[in-house]
C-alpha cells in the first residue's frame, strides 16, 4: 500500500492545471539585481521595495549586534527572549506610526493569525474585505467569530453588511495596500463606518509602510489621517528588508496581545540580528527620504511605459500588476522573460483566482529608468507575443 499515493495524484493534477510550484534559488543577495541560476538578473519581483536588504550600514549595525548578543534570543517573549533591542525596535515602531505601543510578532502571519482570535470570538463579528491576505483569513477562522466577507474596497456593500447584524461587537480589517492589485484601501470610508457603528477598525500596511505616504508611513499619511485608525499591523520583511511582524496602536492593547497572543506567548522570539536590522533599517528610512520619493515617482514612470506597450497598467504602490488570464500563458511569459534576465515570477491560484493569473511586477526605489524601459518593452512583446501564437 503506497501511503503517499494520495499526495502524488494531487501533485500530478497541479502539474496538469498549471499550478505546481516550485521554489527558485537566489544566489546572490536581494537587491535590484541578483544571480540566478548562474546569471544576472533585473529583480522585478521583491517585496525590498526600498532595496535595503543588502545596505551596508545595515549589515554593519547587524554585525555589531551579532557580536554583542549572539545569533539566538534563547527562548519566548515572555522568558528570555526579550532583549534590549527589541524594546527598542518596538519604541521606535510605535513613534514611526504615532502611538503608545507597538508588539513585534515573529512574522506578517503570525501577527494576524494572532491578533485576530484574540480581539474577536464567538458571538463577534469581523468584517473583512474579499481580497484580503492569507494569514488575515486565518485569523478569522480561528477566531471562532462570524466572519462576512464585503466586496472588494466598496464601502457602500460593507455598510450594507453591518446593518445586517445589528449591535454586534466586532472588527473592519482589510490590507492597506492588496498585494496582488496594489491597489489601497478606502481608509476614510473604512474609518468613518468603523466609528460609526461602534467597530474596531485593523489595517493591514504590510505593503504600505515605506511605500504609500509622503514620507512612507502608510496608508494614515495618504490620505492625511494620522492616528484614526485603531490597530495598524505590519511587517519589517517588506519594504524594511529584514523579518518579523508588528501591530501598533494604544498601550492596552499591546498589553493585552502580550498576554493572550498565542503566536506571541508561544514562540521563540526572532533573534536581536533581526531586530537590530529592522531598527536601523527603520532609522535608515528617516534618514533618506528620497528612497520612497524615487519609489513613488519609478511607479509612475514605469506605468506609462506600459501603457505604451499596449498594456493597461496603474498604480500608487510599488506593486504593478499585469494581467494575462491563463495560467499556462503566464508561466510561458514568465518564463520568457527569465531567459531575457528579467525575474517576474507568474501568480496564479490559490493566490489569486483562477483564470485570473498575473505577472506581479515589483519596483525598488534603486531600479533606473533605463532598466525599467527594457522591462516594459520586454513584458509588451512577450504579451503581444501569447497572444499571436493563440490566435494561430
């Protein structure tokens, strides 16, 4: 009896459908250019929108932290895995984002698949938007309460859901920046139903913070409404380029996610390399504003190159979206695109849905407008390209 049988059917029909995936090595250090099965390639793909992974003043103040406290926090939060880094990281997050606290979790997911269950449960209601993360979808199913999925950044169909349970204590969550559209949420409608139906209101800035704002710090300072927002999450691994997941908001509530976050409780904590690179990286952002200024304007100019292709493209955010439709398309231009050294990898279901797979272009703030030219041409006859060899 082959015990595993079961597993090779599955992979053999995500294979069939193309859906089978596959990790892909980097060999070099993320930035906007990276090796790659022995070659050099433009990165049109990483979530490093600053490009800071790899700074050298980072990497310095890591080292120095190495140093001193070691590779390892040696246990829990809660234990001993709490050093003076840590504190420090978490006071400055909390300053960053105008509030009396900030908790730093092990990751994106493993803030939201914590601080859901704890702020909802039976009896609760959490409103939550159709495209929202994976581990905010977790979040809600753990949390025991009943979660209603509202359409897409549409206020009027969330307010219609609201009404529909009546009284009910509950919680609007949504991305700030969805990461497959790019596109941001409706924060002041969001924040006026939350306030005035009595809600809590949690955005999600994983793809915000350093991204959207004149100065980065989310989606608040876009729209001009700094501290309307109840609970901002986030992550460091993003535009931060190091690990770990945060949540800000009043000192309440961080000390009640101390104490009743199981992902928080139960996990070791991330080692003080980690935070200490996340604390300079941080500082590093105040410090050269000009990297999401330049982010923000490559957004703008790459999308007009597009749309010079032939390809409908806009954006705000460092995530440019191309649809293509076809799963199989978007391997083939994907894979297209590889062999001319440009790494955007295909998206397609689970992700997002089927039928509806995409090339994810993601911008640094280092890519130069000549590297993004070449992408934009590259992308349009690739396209233009599928859709020839189809029509025949």
């Amino acid at each position: 009896m082959n015990k595993w049988g079961w597993m090779e059917e599955e992979l053999g029909m995500l294979q069939e459908q193309h859906l089978y995936r596959q990790v892909k090595v980097i060999e070099s250090a993320q930035s906007s250019h990276v090796q790659y099965r022995g070659r050099d390639m433009l990165m049109l793909a990483s979530n490093s929108y600053l490009d800071l992974c790899a700074q050298d003043c980072i990497k310095e103040y890591a080292a120095q932290v190495l140093r001193e406290y070691g590779t390892g926090s040696g246990g829990s939060r809660l234990t001993t895995g709490t050093t003076k880094i840590h504190m420090e990281l978490e006071e400055s997050l909390a300053r960053f984002k105008g509030r009396e606290g900030a908790v730093v979790f092990n990751t994106g997911f493993a803030a939201n698949s914590g601080i859901l269950p704890v702020l909802c449960r039976k009896g609760d209601v959490i409103y939550s938007d159709a495209l929202n993360h994976a581990s905010i979808i977790d979040g809600c199913r753990q949390s025991g309460a009943e979660t209603v999925i509202y359409a897409h950044n549409d206020m009027a169909d969330l307010e219609k859901k609201i009404l529909a349970h009546p009284g009910r204590r509950g919680l609007i969550v949504s991305d700030g920046v969805f990461s497959m559209d790019g596109d941001i949420v409706d924060l002041p409608g969001l924040v006026e139903l939350a306030d005035t139906y009595g809600l809590l209101s949690m955005i999600d800035e994983a793809h915000a913070t350093g991204v959207v704002g004149a100065s980065g710090r989310g989606c608040e300072e876009y729209f001009h409404m700094e501290g309307r927002t109840d609970i901002l999450m986030g992550t460091l691994s993003k535009a931060l380029g190091a690990e770990g997941g945060y949540v800000c908001g009043p000192r309440v509530l961080t000390e009640y996610l101390q104490n009743k976050a199981r992902s928080y409780i139960f996990s070791t904590s991330l080692s003080p390399v980690s935070m200490g690179a996340a604390k300079r990286a941080l500082e590093l952002l105040e410090e050269e504003p000009w990297r999401v200024r330049r982010l923000q304007d490559n957004v703008k100019w790459f999308c007009g190159q597009l749309q010079e292709e032939g390809i409908p493209a806009r954006s705000e955010t460092a995530i440019v979206p191309v649809l293509v439709g076809d799963e199989e398309a978007a391997m083939e231009i994907s894979r297209q695109l590889q062999e001319e050294g440009y790494f955007i990898p295909a998206i397609r279901y689970p992700t997002v849905r089927k039928g509806e797979a995409i090339l994810r272009v993601a911008l640094m703030a280092t890519h130069t407008r000549e590297e993004l030219a070449g992408a934009a041409r590259a992308i349009g006859t690739a396209v233009r390209q599928w859709k020839r060899n189809e029509k025949n």
